[in-house]
C-alpha cells in the first residue's frame, strides 16, 4: 500500500504512522501535518492544514497513493472553544476525501468516536445501531462524518471503513484535549508530582482502550475482506471500562498518587457518554479482540512513562 496519514502526528497518528512504516515500508507512508511535527520523524512528510481539497489532490497525484488513513480532527473539548472551525476540520476535510477516494479508486480509514453517543443513548452495553443524539459540536460532526461515509459507499462504493473510538491511552503522545484525557494526564502527574487534580469525578465510568489494541484494531479492519465488512457508518470498538477512581486505585498499588476531583465542564461531556460498548459486530465481522485490560494497561503506561521521562 501507499498510505496517507492526516493528522499524522495527533494522538493516533503518532502510534499508527510507525507501524505503518513497519509494515510496509518508510517510503510507502506519507505523514500529512501541520505544527508539532517532531524533528526527529523519519519518514516522508507533507505540511499544510486542513480543509485544502487542492493539497490533498496534489499529494495523491505526487505519491500515488492507494489508502487514506484520514485522523486530522479537532477533539470534544476544543471543539466546544470554536464550533465553526471544528465543524470545518472534521466534516470538510472528511468530504474532500471521500470526493477524492471516488475520482481515484481509494481506500479509506476515518475514526468515529463514542462522542457520537449522546444524553438519550443506552448508556450500558451500548448496541450498534441506536440512537445518536450527541450534545457536542465534536459529536455532531462525528455523526455526520459518519453518515457520509455510508452514504459515500451506498451512493458510489467507495470502500471507507470505521470505528468508534473509546477514550484511548498512550505514553508516546501526551494529551490532546479530550474528555477522557483525564486517563492520560493523571500517569504524567502520578509520576511527576505524585498529585493530579481530576476534572471528571470519582464515579465517572467511560469507555477506554489502550493504544497498542486500537492501532491493531484499525488494521485489522483495514485487512479485513471487502465482502466481510457489513457496518458502512461505524463499527462500535471496545476494550475495558473503568471509573477514574479504578484507573486511581491501580496506579496507587505501584506509585503513590493524591488525586482531588475538581469536576470542570468536560464532566457534562463525559455524562452524556456510554459507560460500556457492545461490540459484537465487529467481533463477528472481522475477528475483533482486546488484548490489554486494567490491570495490564497501568504497568505498561507507568513503565514506559518512567522510561520517557527518566524517572
């Protein structure tokens, strides 16, 4: 393959653009970004921001590439500070790709997220097809993203593949501003500081998955046989499901850590949100499995952030 990654050096992308590179070669990925490029990537970069149809044409035409891992997305917390350019961001980029999968034949990967789900969707075992009523701009656009790209498959097969990300947690890029960037955050001050104040309460119960399970996840779909995919909005994704004061405990069993819950406005986002995911489709459809759980997560996040930080 010849991949694009937008938003290439976001919290996904920096995990996803390596193993990319591990499998099929550095001159095969192309890393689309913006600012906070790091001097020492090793690999092909393109830079400039995004909407831009015209750039995103020119980058195909001159790379000849085949797949579009399309990241590039303003997450819930930001997109909150300015709707009009969220909704730039992540809808028009998203339809620009998707015009373009259509003129030249590729394949494409967009993230959804459980930031689709709102205040009116089951919040336990939350099925795959259900109501989507979310009260975030980040949501909004998730939806709609959503919608094209089936409507962009139904309309002109264009072969565009999804997940519903849950919060996702990596020691390799530092938060971001999302909502369940709490479950970063408090590794980095656990190890630092020794105190964290929390912006969701104790009690806050979300979906999350550990990032070495999303990155696999993704290219397990992505592999996945075009007649084995039956979900074109969204697949539901899930790993594990804690409160905060779970994530707390596990960590205080190999650090010491104080932690005040000083809820801010994220706490209303994370309400409207699913606490568990159901899902089975994509377990049948292309043999989704979670390998990292709790407990295994938390030595490895601690363990690599000593190292990253020379503790």
């Amino acid at each position: 393959m010849k991949s694009l990654v937008t938003g290439a050096f976001g919290q996904i992308g920096t995990e996803l653009v390596p193993a990319l590179q591990s499998r099929w070669g550095k001159k095969n990925v192309i890393a689309l970004g913006n600012v906070h490029i790091p001097k020492d990537f090793d690999g092909i970069v393109e830079i400039g921001r995004l909407p831009d149809k015209k750039l995103l044409e020119s980058i195909i035409k001159k790379h000849k590439i085949d797949t579009i891992f399309h990241l590039v997305s303003l997450l819930s917390a930001k997109g909150e500070v300015d709707p009009s350019l969220t909704w730039d961001v992540n809808v028009g980029s998203l339809k620009d790709v998707l015009d373009l999968a259509k003129d030249f034949r590729l394949k494409v990967f967009w993230p959804s997220s459980i930031a689709a789900f709102g205040p009116t969707t089951p919040r336990q075992n939350t099925p795959q097809h259900t109501i989507l009523e979310p009260t975030t701009m980040y949501g909004v656009t998730k939806v709609a993203g959503e919608l094209l790209c089936q409507y962009y498959f139904l309309k002109n097969k264009v072969d565009v593949r999804s997940v519903r990300y849950p919060g996702l947690i990596s020691w390799k890029a530092e938060p971001g501003g999302g909502t369940t960037d709490f479950a970063v955050a408090v590794f980095y001050e656990a190890i630092k500081n020794g105190t964290y104040d929390c912006f969701v309460q104790e009690d806050t119960v979300l979906p999350m998955m550990y990032m070495d399970d999303a990155i696999r996840g993704t290219l397990e779909l992505m592999d996945a046989p075009k007649e084995k995919i039956t979900i074109h909005t969204s697949y539901n994704f899930a790993a594990m499901s804690f409160s905060a004061g779970d994530l707390v405990k596990e960590i205080q069993k190999h650090l010491k850590l104080k932690v005040k819950y000083l809820p801010d406005h994220r706490q209303l986002i994370a309400n409207s949100w699913p606490q568990s995911i159901d899902d089975k489709q994509a377990r049948h459809d292309w043999g989704w499995r979670p390998q990292f759980d709790l407990e295994r997560m938390v030595k490895v996040m601690i363990n690599e952030l000593e190292n990253k930080l020379k503790v």
